[in-house]
C-alpha cells in the first residue's frame, strides 16, 4: 500500500481499486490512514537531525511552495543531495519564514551560502541570522522572468502581423476554384498564416541554441523569415545565456553586462528594456556570486529544492484530506524518510575531503514538522 502511494502515485482510491483487482482485498478508506499513521509514527525523526550535521556540506537552498491552505518551507543541500527541513506553516509571510530560518540557526546550522530565489522575504532575515553567507539569487528564476518578457515581445509582433493580415478584402463565399488556388499557392502563406507559424514555434526564440534539432534550426530560419523582428529577440536571448554561462569571474560578467545593457537595439524594445531590469546593477552581484567560490563548490541555482517542492505538488493528489495538517505532514515526512533511506554521499573526492574537515560544524533542523571585457 505504502508504495503504492508514495512511490507510484497513486491516489487512495487508485490504491484501494489495484488491490480489489489484484489481490481481492475490500479495504476501507480508515485502514489506509491508520496503516500511514502507524508507519509515520515509528519513523525515529532524531536520528534524522542527528545524521543531517554530518552529512551538510555548507550550501542551503530554500524555497516555499503553496499547498492547499497551507504553506510547505523547505530547506536541501544541494552539494550533499540531502534534504535538511521543512515546515508547514499557516501564511508565507516574513514572520513565519523567520522563525523557520531561526530553528535552523538554533540547531547550529552555520551556512556558507544561501541560495534563494528573488522574494524580498530573505534579504534581511539572511543578513541578521547568518550575516557571514553569501546570499546569491537563483540564475534560473532571473532568466525565467528575462525570456518571459522576451515572449512577451514576441506575442506583441505576432499578434500586430495578424491584424495586418485580417485588414484584407474579404473573402467570397464558397470554395476557391482551382485557378485561385493556383494563384494562392504561387503567392505563399498569408500573412494570418505566418502569424500562426511564429505562434506555434514562440518557444524556439528563448531556446538555447545547443537544444536545437536540425527541424528547429529551420523553423528558426523561417521564423525570421516571416517577421525579421525576431531577429533582435533572438540575438538578446543568446546574449542573455552567453552572460550567465561562460564567465570567468565577476569583472568579465561585469564587462559584458554593460555591453548587452548598453546595446541601442536592445533599447529600443520595450519588453527588453524591462527584461534587462533583472541585470541591474544592485541585482548582478548576487545572480553573479556563486563566481566567488571554487568550482566544485558553486550552485547557480535553487533547482534543487525547487524539484523536491513540485514532487510533495505532486505527490498531493495522492491523499484527498491535504486540507489537514497532520495529513500533509504525515505525506511530506514519509517521503523525506524514503528519500534519506535511499542517501548516498557525493563521490567528489575534493568534497569528501572538504566534508570531513568541516562537516560536524553545522546542524539542521531536519524532520521537523512545522574572455576579456569585449562582447
């Protein structure tokens, strides 16, 4: 039943129905509760907050992720691949986030680096608990909100060509004969034709360019072909990437932030404009920190948290009372047990040696409930 419900995903009622197929069993909807009740209370959750200090590599992701009513706080370590708390609060507020952060501080979780995506809740709670950590923005929650607003451009262009195109004479009632056909054809796509083109292949503006197929890489072509203004959307994009992925320190990052800033096509667009609000000059160091440490020791992002975050999302439909506390609670400390069942260490050498010198130093609350400068 167990697995059934927190490895396959199955709802209660899915699990019930498999079991009165396959083995012939009329269990009720009370004896499910009762069988994860019974296994969430003989799971040792000090032992768990015993084991995370040996295992913490220095590096915290946090992250919050709406559930229902409630709010679910999560703390990981992305370097160690371990969970290292959570806790279910009523509103995800900066009070509740602060006493979340100040039970991590009081088990004598010492962190190097904070990694957390761009909500104003954690500047001033990190700089007063843990003043001493480096305090960098997620890069991927900068270049989602960077290629929406580029998508956002590009919804502007498409929908301007599609009302150039329904601005024509209208159509004869009736079927075309085939000498207007002919002429149809020879003339090519309208333009309501090309619209719907760039609409269905939007996407490819902001995808990376070594994620193309070699069918992407000619609808790309005629693209731009279609609507040569994607052309400065595209451009920027790869820009975008070619900043956050290939420097060598901050000086370079630096460099060629103002040059992408600075370049009058980008200006000229207004979706660009506000795009490159992200890269503003407060905001570029901490998206651009994790180049201060060495490189087996730099986390871009807060994926790793953030993945975790949609599994307990998903792993909601399995019971049909997460309006519950205890319920939800119930789900999320069962499925960390399985995940630190299954923990293995990094096989990083340099970590292992860099673990056993200051690993023991920290504690976590876990388990608990609640190329130059030229462009």
């Amino acid at each position: 039943m167990l697995d059934r419900l927190l490895k396959d995903g199955m709802s209660i009622e899915r699990a019930l129905a498999s079991l009165r197929r396959q083995s012939l069993l009329d269990l009720s909807t009370g004896f499910v509760y009762d069988v994860l009740r019974d296994r969430a209370a003989q799971l040792d959750l000090a032992a768990h907050r015993q084991t995370v200090p040996e295992r913490f590599s220095g590096t915290l992701c946090v992250d919050e992720r709406h559930l229902g009513r409630f709010t679910l706080l999560r703390a990981t370590d992305p370097r160690a691949d371990l969970p290292v708390a959570f806790a279910l609060v009523d509103k995800n507020d900066s009070d509740h986030m602060r006493r979340f952060l100040k039970n991590l501080k009081g088990r004598g979780l010492r962190p190097r680096v904070v990694v957390t995506d761009g909500s104003p809740l954690y500047p001033e709670l990190l700089a007063e608990l843990w003043p001493a950590a480096d305090h960098p923005l997620c890069v991927f929650h900068a270049l989602k909100a960077i290629n929406g607003l580029i998508l956002d451009a590009v919804r502007r262009l498409r929908a301007a060509m599609a009302r150039r195109g329904q601005a024509r004479r209208q159509k004869k009632r009736g079927h075309k004969s085939r000498k207007a056909q002919a002429a149809a054809g020879r003339r090519g796509p309208t333009l309501k034709q090309k619209a719907h083109f760039v609409f269905q292949h939007r996407h490819l503006v902001v995808k990376r360019r070594e994620k193309f197929t070699e069918a992407e890489r000619g609808d790309l072509v005629q693209m731009l072909e279609y609507l040569p203004e994607l052309a400065t959307l595209r451009h920027f994009a790869e820009r975008v990437y070619w900043l956050f992925d290939t420097p060598k320190d901050f000086h370079q990052a630096s460099c060629r932030r103002s040059a992408l800033v600075r370049d009058p096509l980008f200006r000229a667009v207004p979706e660009l404009v506000k795009a490159m609000e992200q890269l503003e000059a407060e905001k570029f160091p901490k998206l651009m920190a994790y180049l201060a440490g060495p490189a087996s020791r730099r986390v871009r992002t807060n994926n790793h948290v953030e993945r975790t975050n949609r599994l307990f999302r998903f792993l909601e439909k399995v019971g049909s009372t997460w309006h519950r506390r205890r319920t939800l609670v119930r789900f999320v400390v069962l499925k960390l047990d399985a995940v630190w069942s299954h923990w293995s260490p990094p096989r990083s050498a340099e970590f292992q040696a860099e673990h056993s010198r200051g690993g023991r130093e920290t504690q976590a609350d876990a388990g608990r409930d609640t190329s130059g400068c030229r462009p």
